[in-house]
C-alpha cells in the first residue's frame, strides 16, 4: 500500500533556510525510503512492505517517517499479487505547489500512478495541523519529498537536475516568483524541451491584477458565484467548500494530460495555466450564458432550481427531501 508522507508548505517566496538538499527522509545507498531509486521502471513500494511512522535519522537529516520494513508473510496471509500499473505510471512530476489549488491538480496526477517528488522549502511554517491532519492526509497523498533551498544557488542547481528528468512540473505561486527561484518557463523549458509546466494563478500570468496573490473567497466573490448562492435577499454566500481551488486543480490537471497527448505528436512540452477566476467564470456555466445570451442577471435562488421546476428542496413530516 502506497502511503504519503511529510510535507511542507512555503509561502509564496519559497521561505527556506540555509540546507540545502535535505532529502525528508532516504534510506542507505541515496534512495527515498520505502522506494526504489527516482527513474526505475518500478519505483513503488513491493508487495510485503509495511510503513511505519516515528523520529529517525539519515545522512545528517531528521525524519519523521521510518520508512518502509520487510516482513516474512505467514501461511495465512494471501499469495501476493501482482496489479497493472495505474495509466500514469510512466510519468515523473515535480511538485511545487502550495495552499490547496496546485496541490489538488497534482493529487490527480499522484492518484493515477505518476511518480511525484514534491519539492519543500528546508523550514515549513505552514504545517499549522501536523503533517498528519485530515487535509494534509487529503492533499498530499501518493507523494514523495525532497527540500531543497531555492534561494540558494545549489538548491536551484539540484532543481534543475531533477528537471533534466521529469515531464511535469506543477507550481501555484505568485507569477514573480517562479522565475525569482529559477523555474520559470523560459529557464526550464531550455533545460528540458520535452517538459510540460503547469501553474495556477490568481487573476492570470498576464494583465493588472498578475502580480497579486489571489484565495478562493476572492475568486468566489469576484468570479460571481457569491451572488448565485444562497437564499433570495441573504446577500453574497460562499460555497462551503473552496470551490474556486479545487475547479482550478481540476481544470489544471485537465490541461497537463492534453499537453502529454501532444507531446506524443510533437515531441515538445509546453505551458499550461489557468486561475481561480478563471476556474469561476467556468464554473458559472448556464448561469454566465443566461447574462451573455439574454441579458438576464441571476438572482439567488436558495434551494430552488434557478430555471426549473418543481425542483428544490421540501419539509416533510420526517425531515427534508430533494
């Protein structure tokens, strides 16, 4: 069983100190516990290996996961099997995501069998639940993870090496900052013509509002979904999930896949990026055509279809039914 592990998240300027490659946690002879080396044709765990979690040391660095441990199989365990790769199993992705939009477009990569090695800043001042909480456990899993100081230069030489090796690469940063740290499109793509770059933004990596950093209330907010939601009169309502992040994951891991199937023909990577506002005004969907086809504003609606009807949600003598 494939299980995660610890994860870091940086602000939007790549907060790190001065280590340098500090890999989270590797087992003897350079590899990352629990699998085999990065580039193997098979990397994942092998059957009869258990996970375990407690303080550990390797090569200097301090760990909180122990790795992976053989076990002999008792006469009455099953007979081990052997299943099909999952479809992504051939691709190797670099995690530099951070918040919840990005790392939901890569969890879509990690679920369907890509080997992804999230790259985390050497301090984390985010792990505000524990790397173990619900939402880490949630977004993170499927992943392995290597720090690395990308303030520095050989933080930024090892990204690159690891560039030279991957065909995706995943960020959701401030648009300055990719470049700041040594990934932008132009210094990875001349690395490795073959990569594909995904990034999620708030407001486009082009235009007035680039350079600001963007959550999902905003996009919500901004996007129009606020004013759709609701009961008639309530004033704007936020969705109770962050509907503007995980549409743009979604949309996101969308255009990688598009951009694998191309490179199939053309042999060349190349830039896909979406928004949170962008992942808004897609989401409005019929009622965004029913302002730019006819003219007709939306109003909220509460639990009645916008449309149609009889179709929302009743009182009954035991509760409510839709």
């Amino acid at each position: 069983k494939r299980q995660h592990h610890d994860r870091g998240r940086a602000d939007d300027d790549g907060r790190a100190d001065d280590t340098v490659g500090v890999p989270r946690h590797r087992s003897d002879g350079g590899r990352l516990r629990g699998h085999r080396r990065w580039g193997d044709p098979d990397h994942r765990l092998p059957p009869g290996t258990l996970i375990s979690h407690g303080p550990s040391t390797a090569g200097g660095a301090t760990s909180e996961w122990t790795g992976a441990r053989d076990y002999a199989p008792s006469m009455s365990d099953p007979a081990p099997s052997s299943p099909a790769p999952l479809p992504l199993h051939d691709l190797v992705v670099l995690d530099l995501t951070i918040a919840r939009a990005g790392p939901t477009a890569v969890r879509q990569l990690a679920d369907w069998g890509a080997d992804v090695v999230r790259i985390e800043p050497p301090t984390d001042a985010e792990r505000a639940g524990g790397h173990l909480s619900p939402d880490y456990l949630n977004l993170h899993r499927n992943k392995r993870s290597l720090s690395l100081d990308l303030k520095s230069q050989r933080g930024r030489a090892v990204l690159h090496r690891l560039v030279e090796q991957a065909d995706i690469l995943v960020e959701n940063m401030r648009t300055p900052v990719k470049d700041r740290l040594g990934f932008g499109w132009e210094t990875v793509s001349a690395i490795n013509p073959r990569l594909i770059m995904g990034s999620i933004s708030g407001f486009g990596q082009t235009g007035p509002y680039a350079e600001r950093g963007g959550v999902d209330q905003i996009a919500q907010g901004m996007g129009g979904l606020m004013s759709i939601t609701g009961h008639p009169g309530q004033g704007p309502v936020r969705a109770g999930v962050a509907i503007s992040d995980i549409t743009a994951g979604l949309q996101l891991a969308i255009g990688i896949l598009v951009a694998v199937h191309e490179r199939a023909e053309t042999g060349r990577g190349r830039w896909v990026h979406t928004s949170l506002l962008e992942s808004m005004l897609g989401m409005l969907d019929f009622q965004a055509a029913r302002w730019t086809v006819e003219g007709d504003l939306p109003p909220q609606a509460g639990n009645d279809h916008p449309t149609l009807g009889p179709m929302g949600t009743y009182r009954t003598a035991d509760g409510h039914m839709n």
